[in-house]
C-alpha cells in the first residue's frame, strides 16, 4: 500500500476522529509520502471560510498553535493533540495546509433549506444508504423527515466540498472521518476521472470476524483496535 500511495494524486486518509493510533497511522502514511515530493494536506479540521487567516499565519510563520489558533479549529471538540503532529509534519516538510471543511454556519443553512446545497438530487438507493448512516450515527434515533432530509444534504456538501478542494490542487493528502473516504458516497464519488487512493482506518469489531463484514467500499482497510471511550449513546439507552 506505502508503495502504492504515491502514483495516486489524491490520497484520503478516513480515521474513527478519536482514535489515537488511527492518528499515529496517519503521520506514518504522511512520512512514507515525503521523499516522493510535497504535496498540501487538506483538513476537514478546518473549515474553508479560514482559509485566509491559515495562510496569512502561515505567510508570517506560524507554528502549529498558532495556526490552530488562525484556523479557528475546535480544539476541545476535535481534540486538537491528535491532529498537531500532522500540522507538525507539513510546517517541518513545506506542505501547503488548506482547510477542507463546511463552516457550521453553511451546513445549519443546508439543514434548513436542503436546496441551498445546490447539488444534484440523488438517487433513491444513494438516499437510503445516507439516512442509514445519519440514524446509525445519531444512536439510532430518527429525526422528523424533513431534518433527515437536510443533514444528508449537508453531509453530501461537505463532501462535495472537500472533493473541490482537492480538485484545486495537483496533489493532495486529505485528513477526513472514515464516512468522507467511501468510494461510493463520500469524497471519491465527487472526483470522477481523478486519481484518488482511499484509505480507511478501521476499528475491529467483535460480532465482524471476517474483512468481509467490514465495508468495502475503500482501497485499503487498516485495522486497528478500538478506542477506550465512553458510550455516546448510553444517556438514550
């Protein structure tokens, strides 16, 4: 795979977000690309409206801190410690960082007005799959209709997003939850006829005992352990 990695123009690294090896993975993956050349690691940490404030702190050299500071990054909700060793690697190796993200603001926008994504409708098959993930990921619990409708909406235009703003750039290593990897509904479907390579870090389960269980929709699974966490879920429950 490390030898693979460096033909594909894009390279999508999905992690579990507070997974600390999936982190620690992440920075070998970027190791192994250096000597092939820089390239800008785009961050769905940051959202693109920062843009700017990233690269005047960047322009004036800025250390990780401060660049976390610049982009406005969620320091507690991202948990920043995990993300400044890739921040790290780009200041120490001269890659460009560009943020990758959709601000809060533009996907409260969407989730109230699911036209103003501007995308393409989607088919039925695509729909269903994406309201699977949506009540998979809020513990099961189902929203009303009409605000399922807008948090697909928005996800597909985080998604559509990111897959712009690597288009933007001739190479790119993209840091991204394991949902935007997906071949089949994340970042790739928004790059036809580009080189992307995806990656997904995954963690074992206990009731999946075969790479058959696990989605198949990336180039490459990585299996790691599980994160000690608690239950999101346990309030509900």
């Amino acid at each position: 795979m490390l030898a693979r990695l460096p033909a594909a123009a894009h390279v999508i690294l999905g992690e579990t977000h507070d997974n600390p090896v999936h982190h620690r993975l992440q920075r070998r993956v970027l190791n192994a690309l250096a000597p092939a050349g820089r390239r800008t690691l785009a961050m769905e940490q940051f959202d693109t409206g920062h843009q700017a404030a990233l690269d005047a702190a960047r322009a004036g050299g800025a250390g990780a801190e401060a660049l976390a500071d610049a982009g406005a990054l969620d320091r507690k909700g991202w948990s920043w410690p995990l993300y400044r060793p890739l921040v790290e690697f780009a200041l120490e190796h001269g890659w460009p960082i560009t943020a990758a993200n959709l601000s809060r603001a533009e996907a409260r926008r969407i989730v109230a007005d699911p036209a103003a994504s501007g995308l393409a409708p989607i088919s039925a098959i695509l729909k269903e799959k994406l309201e699977h993930d949506m009540i998979e990921g809020h513990c099961g619990q189902r929203p009303d209709a009409k605000r399922l409708t807008g948090m697909i909406e928005a996800q597909r235009a985080r998604d559509a997003r990111m897959a712009e703003v690597l288009a933007g750039h001739p190479s790119t290593v993209l840091i991204a939850g394991s949902g935007h990897a997906r071949r089949d509904r994340g970042v790739p479907a928004y790059m036809r006829g580009r080189a992307v390579l995806s990656v997904a870090f995954v963690e074992v389960e206990a009731d999946k005992i075969t790479t058959r269980d696990y989605a198949q929709e990336f180039d490459y699974l990585w299996f790691t352990a599980r994160a000690v966490r608690d239950d999101p879920c346990k309030t509900l429950k």
